[in-house]
C-alpha cells in the first residue's frame, strides 16, 4: 500500500498552481514545504479521511 499521495494546490504567496506528497499515514499533520516556485514557506495542514484520501490546506507560515 503507497501512504504517499500528489495533492494538487495553490501556493498562498505566488498562487501558481502546484502538488506535494502527502503522507497518508498520519491521520493529522502539520508541516512548512517551501513552494516550488517563489520558494516562499508554506504551512500545510493535512488531514487524511477514513477512506485514506488527504485534504491539504496552505496557509502562509506567519499568519
């Protein structure tokens, strides 16, 4: 079983369009990834439902 997913999303800073791996495997994370494109860092917010499908919200870090 892969615990790794893309999940597609908007950077908070550039807003360009672009996709992180998510560990599914925790039900509940909260991590800072710099954004592929501005190389801002991002806050991303990760929940994973019971089905194993994770929902990623970006945040800016200092808000």
């Amino acid at each position: 079983m892969n615990t790794l997913e893309e999940v597609d999303l908007y950077c908070p800073y550039c807003g360009e369009h672009i996709s992180v791996l998510v560990d599914c495997s925790e039900a509940e994370q909260q991590y800072v990834e710099d954004c592929q494109v501005c190389c801002s860092p991002m806050l991303l917010s990760v929940n994973v439902d019971g089905s194993g499908l994770p929902m990623v919200d970006a945040a800016r870090e200092n808000e």
